[in-house]
C-alpha cells in the first residue's frame, strides 16, 4: 500500500523528491500519512478534494485483497 501512494504521488507532484510515506499499522487498519513539498499540496489534493478522494479510493480498492481498513491523510 505504501508503494502505491508514494508512487501516485511522486507522478503528481513537481518535486517528487520531498513525497514521504510513513505507514501506521493497526490489527484491523493502516494509516498511511503521506507528506508531500507545501507548493505540491494542491496538486495531491486537487479541486475540492477530487484527486485525493480518487487516491483513497484505489488504495481501498487495492486493501480488499489484504482484508484490511486504509486510511490515506496528506499532512
């Protein structure tokens, strides 16, 4: 899941060198909490949430397959 992120985002983001993924692992869930350069965070959020919502939305998709909870939050 932390590869996913970290590589959605370094595609989006103008320095994707700054794009950090740090993963917080619970029994039923993981947090992963992904920090991106403070100039590139409108681009990894994008209009009114849109592409932020569309990264939560494939990592769910991608957590099926292991049976667990993920939730995505960009600092």
């Amino acid at each position: 899941m932390k590869e996913l992120v970290e590589y959605i985002a370094k595609s989006l983001v103008d320095n994707p060198d700054a794009v950090t993924v740090n993963e917080i692992d619970g029994e039923a869930s993981i947090i992963l909490e992904l920090k991106v350069a403070p100039e590139d965070v409108g681009k990894v959020i994008g209009k009114q949430g849109r592409i932020a919502k569309a990264i939560r939305t494939v990592v769910k998709a991608a957590a099926v397959k292991h049976n667990k909870r993920v939730l995505v939050e960009i600092i």
